[in-house]
C-alpha cells in the first residue's frame, strides 16, 4: 500500500467544526490502576451520537498509562542506559495499557453506531530531544504532516478520528510522552474548528468552590487570576498535567484561532449536549475560556 502523500495540490478540503478532548479522569478512576468508569463513557458516547458530524476525538490515559509512565519517567526520555532494558519493558506496558483504555472508547463508540476509526499518535510521531519537528524525523515520515493528512482522509470520508496521549519514540532520547492536551492544541491550530471542548471530571474551572461561567485571558496571553483556581489535590496520578495546564493549552488556543469557542464541561452534565446543539448552556454548568478584549 502506498503511503499517503501531504501535498498542498491533493489536500482533501475538510471543514472541522469541533474537537472535543475526554479527559482519562471522566472515563477511568484515576485512583485505581485501570480502571474504566464505562456508565460515564457510555453516557459521553450516546451524548456524542446527537451531533459527530465534522468531528475530531481525543481521550486522555487516566488510570490507564499514567501509573506505568510515572514509575519508569517516560516523559523525560532515557538519560541513563544502565536502566535502559526495564524502562524500555515500561514503554511497552504504558503502550499495552493507553491501548486497552482506547479499544473501551471504540468499542463505546461503535455501540451508538458512531464511525470511530481509532489512530494511535506512537504510529504517526517521533521526537527529537521531546520535540515534534519535521527535520530529522521526516526521513521516517514520522512526523505532523503525515498525521494531518490522514486525519485529513478520514474526515472527507465522513469518519470520526478518534486519537489519545500515548508514548512516543524519541531520536536522541528514545522515547517520551505525548499529552492529550497538547495534542488537542496541535490539531486546533491546523484544522482551526470553532469550538474545542475539554470533557473533564470537574463542572469546570473552580473559584472559591464557585464554577466560573467565564474565564478571562489577557491580551498578552496571560491569565491573571490563576492563583485563585480551586486545585483537585488528590492521590492521581497524573504525569502529563493538571487543571493548571489544561488552562494554559484552553489559554494558547483562544489566542491562536479566533472566534473558537473553548469550554471546560463535565462529563456528567447536559453541558456536552448543548454545545453539540449549538444551544445556550446553563449558568455554572461549564466555563468558557475568552479572550479579552482591548477596550483602549
């Protein structure tokens, strides 16, 4: 089979309207080793069945990875090759177990009849010193531009791409992690949808133990105000992030596409719903990410 080429002039024109990332914590107990919450992903998936058309999938590891990827610290590639076997057994497992929680997801899917085509990012990606850049790896066409384009595909033909934070091999390293949410902005700023939705375990961004309707980035690209952010502190184990972080990628998007809405729901609410329907959602049910305007 010959590979898929990404050039401009065979390029199939696709419209994105949304892409939606579920949180590992809404579809998996991330105190537990693996396991899945499936009334919640059950739940999520009919939720998704009322509106897939233009639509990319993401879901984070939760408690299916994470514990593996901390005990042998993935995410910092190999430094020390003394204990390169054992680590190299953890990518494995970490992958074993990313790909358990995302065969659950498809299979949930298919169930509502949804088109799902599962893509693994290990498949697609290699780094470069924890760098995703074209350079080095693109003799191994492992590289953004050849998983665009297959998304590109699967997206003309009206199937549903559903992708995941996973593993990744690195050049000089040997292997790191890919985050869910950063994959999330990644595929935004190339296929620039007008609404991203974090599906989380969390009504949204928690102030006082009040959720805030809107959450206000700065012109800068800043957002002030984090310090008062409510923390979920907890035994989760989590070696890709936080709130915090998942604030900071809702906080480069809105700055990098204009007019994209991007919201924090949970994964329990009618929120999903409305957004999918392009309806108003309800007053402490989710929390919108703006950009500030200049009023000078």
């Amino acid at each position: 089979m010959e590979a898929l080429t990404c050039e401009d002039d065979v390029k199939p024109i696709v419209v994105v309207d949304r892409i939606i990332k579920i949180g590992g914590a809404a579809i998996s107990d991330k105190t537990q080793f693996e396991t899945l919450l499936p009334d919640n992903l059950k739940q999520i998936c009919q939720l998704l069945k009322q509106n897939y058309k233009n639509l990319i999938l993401i879901h984070g590891a939760g408690s299916f990875g994470h514990h593996q990827a901390k005990e042998n610290d993935l995410i910092n590639g190999c430094l020390n090759l003394e204990d390169y076997s054992r680590r190299q057994l953890g990518v494995c497992d970490t992958r074993r177990s990313v790909t358990h929680l995302h065969n659950y997801v498809v299979d949930a899917l298919l169930k509502e009849n949804i088109p799902v085509i599962g893509l693994s990012p290990f498949h697609f990606l290699m780094s470069n010193n924890l760098k995703i850049e074209e350079g080095i790896t693109k003799k191994l066409e492992l590289n953004y531009s050849r998983l665009f384009a297959y998304i590109r595909y699967l997206l003309s033909q009206n199937y549903v791409p559903l992708l995941h934070g996973d593993v990744i091999l690195d050049y000089t390293l040997h292997w790191t992690l890919l985050s869910s949410d950063d994959l999330m902005f990644t595929l935004a700023k190339e296929f620039r949808p007008h609404q991203c939705l974090f599906v989380t375990s969390v009504p949204g961004i928690l102030s006082n133990n009040r959720v805030l309707d809107e959450f206000y980035i700065e012109q800068d690209g800043k957002f002030h105000n984090i310090d008062s952010i409510d923390s979920y502190i907890s035994n989760i184990i989590d070696v890709t992030g936080s709130m915090k972080k998942k604030i900071m990628i809702c906080a480069k998007i809105v700055n990098e596409i204009d007019n994209c809405n991007v919201w924090i729901v949970n994964a329990n609410s009618n929120t999903i719903q409305n957004l999918l329907l392009d309806e108003k959602v309800i007053s402490g049910q989710g929390t919108r990410i703006i950009k500030r305007l200049n009023t000078d």
